[in-house]
C-alpha cells in the first residue's frame, strides 16, 4: 500500500510517521508513505497558496490550482488514480470499519486543509470522499490525517508482527477489548486474575471474551447493542426423548 499526504506541513507529519512502529515499517518497505508540500505547487514567488474568500467572510481559502498539481504530480507516479479523501470536519466519521475498508485501495491520497478551508472546485474535481476524525474543529487536516494513515497502516501486512495484534483489539469485532495485564503477579495487593495464570488457553478466550462484552456494555451500550443484534445467542438444544 501506499499513502500520500498533501499538506502545508509535511515536517510536522514527517515527524510522527518516522518514529516507532510505522517509522520501521516505511524502513522495511512493508508500506510507503510520502508527504507532499503543497507550497511547491504555488506558481509564486511568494509561495502563496490561499486567497481571500469570494463573498466575503473571516479567514483565508487555499487554492485550488496548487492542490490540483500536487494531486497531479502523486498521480503521474502511480499505476492507478489514487482514492482521495479530504480531511474535514464535514465529513463521515472516521470508524475501524471505515479503516478496515480503506485497507482495499493499493492508493490513498489525503488531502489537508488549512485556514477557512479548500476551494470546493478542487474537491469536486479530485476528493472520492471526506472523512472526519470527530465532531470538533481542529487547526488543519495534518492530525486527522496521520491518524487516518495509522489506523490503515497497522492492518497492512509486516506492519505488525502478525493480525492478531490489531484483530482483537477494539472496535474491531464490534466489541471494546478486554483488560490487560503483566507483571508483577501482585501490585499494590492487587492480583492478576486467577485465570489468566492457568495456561488454559480456552478459559483465558472465554474469560476474555466475558470481559469484553461487560466493558462494552457498560462503557459503549450502542456498540452492544449491535454485537448482540448481530450475534443473537444460539437457541439451547433441545434433549431428544427416548421412545
């Protein structure tokens, strides 16, 4: 897979997807992901991408022409048109179910706003979709996007060390994962569950499992809800009569 992120700040991406899990992976080769200045893109001297807005109204629009030739410039490089999601707070909410979709596409561009926001001729143009990480404003797209790129980069193959690492965490199976634990046995006169010292590896799944459904009922009753409509319990077996 590869990811492109078009923004006025690709230090400040930069910074984040060098380090830890996915800075090895982008080492290894296991996925590409490249940021891209829009400001070399600006046709100035100056540098400048935004205008004031049409109308009238606070703030300042970023162009659509230095986008358009960002997106043009990834698109020359690819086999394939890119699938383009513009970060914004009008879009849908970013979920795991949307990350796990997102997984499908060879090529993803993200796109950055800043300022008041992006000329909506180049969005037209070039965006498949908008995403939003939360109902909240946030300076510019960068934080949303580096958390969309982390959310798909981890499903990747060789990212991790395997996909139980990421397939039984939360949200994943529609349920909030189960509680954790290491050493030492005892902290502060508190043990570790009796179970999960037993090296019985199916009564540390179900008490797992137990768990997960208890902290997803209490914490998140909608996303129990819909597990439990969606995996109704198996009706009991009925006991045959003897004749």
């Amino acid at each position: 897979m590869r990811i492109d992120i078009a923004t006025l700040f690709p230090e400040l991406c930069e910074a984040v997807l060098s380090e830890s899990i996915l800075g090895r992976a982008r080492a290894s080769g296991a996925i590409e992901i490249h940021c891209h200045q829009i400001r070399d893109f600006a046709g100035n001297k100056h540098n400048r991408v935004d205008d004031v807005p049409y109308g009238g109204g606070m703030g300042m629009v970023m162009q659509a022409k230095p986008i358009y030739d960002c997106y043009q410039a990834v698109c020359a490089q690819l086999p394939r048109k890119p699938h383009t999601i513009y970060m914004s707070p009008k879009g849908t909410v970013f979920s795991q179910q949307k990350a796990i979709s997102l997984c499908e596409y060879p090529y993803i561009f993200l796109l950055c706003g800043h300022y008041e926001g992006v000329d909506q001729r180049v969005l037209d143009k070039i965006v498949d979709e908008e995403i939003s990480i939360g109902d909240y404003v946030l300076t510019g797209g960068e934080l949303p996007a580096l958390v969309v790129a982390d959310a798909i980069a981890r499903m990747c193959p060789g990212v991790l060390p395997s996909e139980e690492c990421f397939q039984e965490e939360s949200h994943y199976g529609g349920l909030l994962e189960y509680p954790h634990y290491t050493r030492p046995e005892v902290w502060e006169g508190e043990a570790v569950p009796p179970v999960l010292l037993s090296g019985h590896h199916k009564h540390i799944a179900d008490w797992r499992f137990a768990q997960s459904l208890a902290v997803t009922e209490q914490r998140r009753p909608d996303l129990y809800q819909a597990y439990m409509e969606a995996h109704p319990p198996a009706p009991p077996k009925q006991k045959r009569k003897r004749k």
